[in-house]
C-alpha cells in the first residue's frame, strides 16, 4: 500500500535541506520497497510571496490528506516583522499544528559521540547520551482561558494566565510516551509540579493509571524544578521524559543544548492516529540561506523519526540513523560541526554522502 509524504520546504536554508532528506527518501523508498508517494507544496514566506497566505487552503488539504509531513523551516527577515501576526511565517506553522492537533512533540537529545567535544558540558557527562522528551503541544498554560492582562481594584494592572489540562489531553499524551518508552529502553519519567500545581497532581493520577496498561515500563516522576537541576548534573539517568507544554518547552530545550549542535537535531509532532509533522529544532538560518553552508542533517534524521514513528518502518528509519553516524565516522562535517582534522562538505555533498552510506 502506498504511503503520501508530503514535503513542506519552507524558506531560508529550508529548501536546500529538504531537497537533501528528499534523496535520503528516495534511496530508502527504493531499497525498501516503502511505497512512498512524495509530493511538495508550500508554507511560510514562500507562500506568502505566491499566495499572501502562510497557511493556504491547498496547502492545508494537502497536509490533511497525507500520512506524514516532513518540513524543513519557515521565516526571514523579509516577513518576520509584518505588523500583522496573521501573514507571519510562523502562522503557518501553528496552523497546521493547531488544525491537525498535533499534541504530541518527541525530542531527542542524542549526542554523536563523535561529536562529543561539540557539548558545553564534560564530555564524561554527555557521552552516550541520547534521552527523549516527549512534550504536550496543544495545551496546558499557554492555551488555557481566561487569559489576558486586566485591571483590578486601584488601576493595578494584572497578567494573568490559566493553566488546565483534562484527564483526556493527559491520557493521550502519556500513551505516547508509554508507546515510546516501550520501543526504547522502557524507564518514563513524568516531570509534573504535583507539591504546588493541583493541574500536576491529576497529570501524576493519570500517568500513575496508565502504568497498568504498560506493566513493561518503569515509571517514575520528579517535580520540574528538580528535572531542570538533573538534566544537567547527570542526563543520562533518563530515557523518556513526558511533560507539559510548558515544562517540556523548557526542558527540551535545555536537553537539545547538551549535544550542543543544532544542525543535528530533529522533531516529531503527532496526533492521536500517529500521523504527524517531522521537522528539525532548527530554523531557516537566513544568514547562510543559499551559500550551501546549511547542515542537512537534521532534516533527514527528522525523516528517519517519520519513517519510524508514523510509517510504521523502523528498519529503514535505523539504515538512516545508522548512515549518518557513518559519515560522521568519515570526518565529513558542515561548517556548523566542523572541527580540527574534519573534511568541510557542503548541504549537498553531506547528502549524497549519507545516500552512499546507506549502499
Ligand atoms: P535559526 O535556528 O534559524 O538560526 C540560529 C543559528 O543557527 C544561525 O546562526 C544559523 O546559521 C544556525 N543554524 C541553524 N540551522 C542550521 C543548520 N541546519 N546548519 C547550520 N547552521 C544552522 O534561528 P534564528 O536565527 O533565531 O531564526 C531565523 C529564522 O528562523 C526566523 O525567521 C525564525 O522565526 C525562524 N525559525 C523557524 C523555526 C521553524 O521553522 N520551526 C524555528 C526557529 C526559528
Ligand atoms: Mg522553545
């Protein structure tokens, strides 16, 4: 059965990387037998420029209608200060996280050992790391109501925000990260604030009901303050990590810091079917669009996160994580990860590196 990827290009640095995961694609499609039908449409400024919209509707029925999108990053300075938000970049890609709900954002924080003096932390710290957060993306604080600044007694102005999460919203996430959990090395930690936040308290109950159905797994969990201090004392005491919105904002990105390259790290935001959005951390790096400089190995690690986490094809998902450890073993680097004694490749020449690795 066929399989419809969309390709969701975007600006800057964007095209160039995603035409590099495009080749990775390919090759695995071939080699595999996936079956993938590869199609591209456009989000962000390129969309702004062809339609005045970040977000157009033949976009959005295209994202609707495929199994997996793969994105490479949307902005620029030629769009990012319209004074109206709605024909910003980002627009469109909040609106699609928002119209397909994708809830459910994994982060892994792998460090390539032989990246390993790219960390700001000891290299005995780091080495081997490779933990996952798994964060919930459609709620929590940053979307709850009422919200909003007001003024009360006196003209004091006060800001105010709602914290709320329903057993549903919490359900649905900590199944995706009991799934992940168990596809890895089975130990969950749920990070909540369950001594001061009644919200967290639920989230704690709810994580603690779902362990029946994951016997498999080891739960445990840690109040946020304390997982902020852990993350970088000793990280490798984790594999998965659930949390809020919030909490898993911050956290993820402290973790993604600890391998201390961001051309190297890639995302996922799911739905409750497992269909989702890949993507790398990164953004459209404006500054070396277009000169070749671009790392595409984000990119393409987010596609190996798709292969795996939506298409149901681990084994060409492991070829791919496995190819680019192998040209990391060549010394072949980007200038973002370049160091001493390396061979500096282009955007392009780090593809077709990864492609001849995988023969
Ligand atoms: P950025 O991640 O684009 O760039 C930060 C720094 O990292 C720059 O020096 C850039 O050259 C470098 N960099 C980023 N990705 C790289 C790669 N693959 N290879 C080598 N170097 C890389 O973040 P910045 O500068 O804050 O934002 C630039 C634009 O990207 C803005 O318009 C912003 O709104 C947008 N953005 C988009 C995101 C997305 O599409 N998901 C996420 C973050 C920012
Ligand atoms: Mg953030």
């Amino acid at each position: 059965m066929s399989k419809n990827v969309l390709l969701l290009p975007g600006d800057g640095i964007g095209p160039e990387i995603v035409t590099e995961a495009r080749k990775v694609l390919e090759n695995v499609n071939a080699k595999f037998g996936l079956g993938l039908e590869l199609s591209e449409a456009k989000v962000g400024g390129s969309a702004i420029d062809a339609t005045g919209k970040p977000l157009p509707e033949e976009t959005l029925t295209a994202c609707k209608a495929a199994d997996a999108i793969l994105l490479g990053a949307v902005g620029g300075p030629k769009w990012d200060t319209n004074p109206d938000f709605a024909i910003r970049p980002e627009k469109g890609l909040l609106g699609i996280r928002s119209e397909l709900e994708l809830f459910g954002n994994l982060r892994p924080a792998i460090l390539y050992p032989q990246l390993a003096h790219a960390s700001t932390l000891k290299e005995e710290v780091v080495s081997g790391l490779d933990i996952l957060i798994v964060r919930e993306l459609t709620g929590g604080i940053y979307f709850g109501k009422p919200r909003g600044v007001r003024e009360k007694e006196g003209g004091i102005r006060e800001g105010y925000n709602t914290y709320v999460y329903d057993e549903n919203e919490i359900r649905r996430i900590g199944r995706v990260a009991f799934e992940a959990a168990r596809a890895r090395n089975k130990k969950l930690c749920s990070v909540d604030k369950a001594n001061v936040l009644e919200v967290t308290v639920l989230w704690r109950e709810i994580m603690e009901e779902l362990k029946a159905e994951y016997p498999d797994v080891e739960l445990s969990h840690m109040y946020v303050d304390n997982a902020a201090m852990q993350l970088v004392r000793a990280p490798k005491q984790f594999d998965v990590i659930v949390t809020g919105n919030m909490f898993g904002d911050i956290l993820s990105d402290a973790a993604a810091m600890l391998t201390g390259s961001i051309g190297m790290l890639p995302s996922a935001s799911l739905d409750k079917n497992g269909k989702g959005m890949y993507e790398p951390c990164h953004g459209s790096a404006p500054d070396i669009a277009g000169q070749g400089k671009a790392n595409p190995l984000a990119t393409i690690l987010s596609a190996a996160m798709m292969l795996r986490y939506s298409l149901d094809q681990g084994e060409a998902a492991d070829a791919i994580e496995q190819a680019v450890s192998k040209v990391l073993d060549q010394g072949l680097r980007t200038p973002d990860i370049l160091s001493a004694g390396m061979r500096q490749v282009s955007t392009s020449e780090m593809g077709d590196a990864v492609v001849a690795a995988l023969a």
